[in-house]
C-alpha cells in the first residue's frame, strides 16, 4: 500500500509547479508578443487554444475519460470561455503595444477590479481591510500608468481592460469552481475558446510560414503545458501557499522583454508593481482567514487565463 505524502514535501512540490506553470506562461506571452507582430491577434489566439487542445484532451483522459466532461452548467463554461478570451484577446494585445513588463504589472491588477466587482456583481461583502488593501493597489495602478505624465496610452488602457475582464472570468470560475472539476473547466474553457476563435478567421487569415506555425503551435502546446503545472500546484496545496508564487512572472517578464526586445521596465513601473503585488497578497490573507477552507480555484492574477481554478488562468 502506497504511503502518503508528508503535506510539507507536497507544498514544496506544489510551489515547484506554480514556478514552472509561471516560467512557462512567460514563454507563451513572449512567443504571444513575437507573434502579433506577423499575424492577426485573432489567428494567434486561435492557433493558441487549437494546440492546447492536445495536452487538455491528455489531462482530461487522465483524469477519468469523457466522463469527466459531464456538467450541468454548460451555459457557464461557455460565459467563462467568451470573457476568458477577451481577456486573452486584449492581454496579447496589451504585449504587442507595450513592454511585457509593464504589461504584466497591469495584469496583476485583476484581483483588485475582481475585490471591487464582487460586491455589486456576486452580492459579496468587502469590509474596510481588503477596500483598504484595494485602494493601495489602485494607487501602485496609478504610479505605473502616470496620468499626469499625459493621456493614457493604448498599451495600459488595454492592458487595464484585460485586467478587468480576467476579473470577470475570475467571478465565474469561482461559482464554476463550486461544482465543477478543474480538468473539466479547462478543457470546456480550451474546447470554446478555440471556436470563438475560430469565428473570425475567415475575414483575418494570413497564411502562416513553416517558422510562424511552429512557433503557434509551441505557443498552444506551452500554454497547455502551463496549465497542467498549475492544476498539479494547486492540488498538491493550499490557495494561500501557491499563489503568490504567480508574482515571480514579473521577474520572467523583465527578462524575456529585455533579452527579446531590449525593454526594461521604469522605476515607477517596477515601484508600481510592487505596491500592486504587496495589495494583492494582502487581499489574498484576507481572503484565505475569511474562508478558512479548501481552494479549488486560482484567483491570482499575471498568468495567461486558462486556468480552471478560480485560474486563471486560464487565463
């Protein structure tokens, strides 16, 4: 008989996946942000959610077959899928007009709008620590966009929206997440993301090189990738020890911007980022004491909103 596993050597293999499920969800954007240069954002996102249908069918049959796929809430799948992918849809975007550094920053802004919608949109209730927490977070927003400098640029209005949307998927993955398996979201999620995407092909499609398509379907089979990781992460542990591992993207994100494309954050960037990150960590305590209970979702922001958990991600 198999002996269990000592619960600190699982958190310590979980935090090992949420490492690896980061450093591979930077891949996917850099390859993401390589790509828009070429070939129409809808093209890429497609080509991204066809190949990851290949390692989401994997983890589908390993945990159990078509079975896992039945559901009562279809209806959900196919909201969370749609506004997932906006969110994907205006995150790449975000990269192709802005420094992936600065892109990332924004994004990890997501579980603030997330903290401020839950009140209006899921009837929740935020008491004065986590509004204060939000509060901090918005002015780190504000340090990294600096509208006093000028208008707001494309880039961060777009990157702010993305956020905003992942705050949306991040709602419906949580009332998801109440019934449904998390291998069953995120094929659900992959499954219709990949023909929403595929809507609008016909009026954009630029006919890939052997190079380009090798570098989609590497985006795909990556962010599929990516997602087992971070499945695997948050079953091996707790929300609250997982999570703030995802900040470590800003990290890759430097350094992919400034190897690939010579960009290297400002201070009020990487300043910014920091007062976001700190507020978020303070919202995830919060929310950890509060519930006092399992996760089965990751409402952590930065990843490529694919996860089932709420994961993103997944994004």
């Amino acid at each position: 008989m198999a002996q269990p596993i000592p619960s600190h050597l699982q958190a310590r293999s979980g935090i090992v996946s949420m490492l690896l499920a980061v450093f591979l969800y930077a891949v996917l954007n850099a390859l993401a942000k390589h790509l828009a240069a070429d070939y129409p954002l809808a093209e890429v996102t497609f080509f991204r959610n066809a190949f990851a249908l290949l390692p989401a069918t994997a983890m589908l049959a390993r945990a159990g077959g078509w079975r896992s796929l039945r559901t009562e809430h279809l209806g959900g799948h196919f909201w969370r899928a749609a506004i997932g992918l906006t969110s994907m849809v205006l995150l790449f975007l975000s990269y192709h007009l802005m420094p992936m550094a600065d892109a990332v920053a924004l994004s990890f802004s997501a579980p603030l709008f997330l903290t401020a919608l839950s009140v209006p949109v899921l009837g929740e209730r935020v008491g004065p620590y986590r509004w204060g927490a939000v509060a901090v977070g918005f002015a780190g927003v504000l340090v990294i966009v600096q509208p006093g400098s000028g208008m707001l640029n494309t880039g961060a209005l777009v990157g702010l929206s993305a956020a905003v949307a992942y705050a949306f998927a991040m709602m419906a993955m949580r009332q998801l997440g109440r019934t449904e398996a998390p291998v069953t979201t995120v094929f659900y999620f992959t499954a219709f993301s990949t023909l929403l995407s595929a809507v609008a092909l016909p009026f954009v499609w630029t006919m890939p090189t052997a190079g380009g398509f090798a570098l989609m379907a590497a985006m795909g089979l990556v962010g599929g990738g990516a997602q087992y990781f971070a499945t695997r992460a948050y079953a091996l542990a707790p929300a609250a020890v997982i999570s703030p591992f995802n900040y470590a993207g800003i990290l890759w994100a430097c350094l992919f911007g400034w190897l690939f494309w010579g960009d290297w954050p400002g201070t009020h960037v990487l300043a910014g980022a920091a007062i976001v990150i700190a507020s978020g960590l303070l919202i995830l305590i919060r929310e950890t004491r509060r519930r006092a209970g399992p996760e089965t979702c990751d409402t952590s922001p930065g990843v490529s909103h694919t996860l089932p958990l709420s994961t993103g991600r997944k994004h």
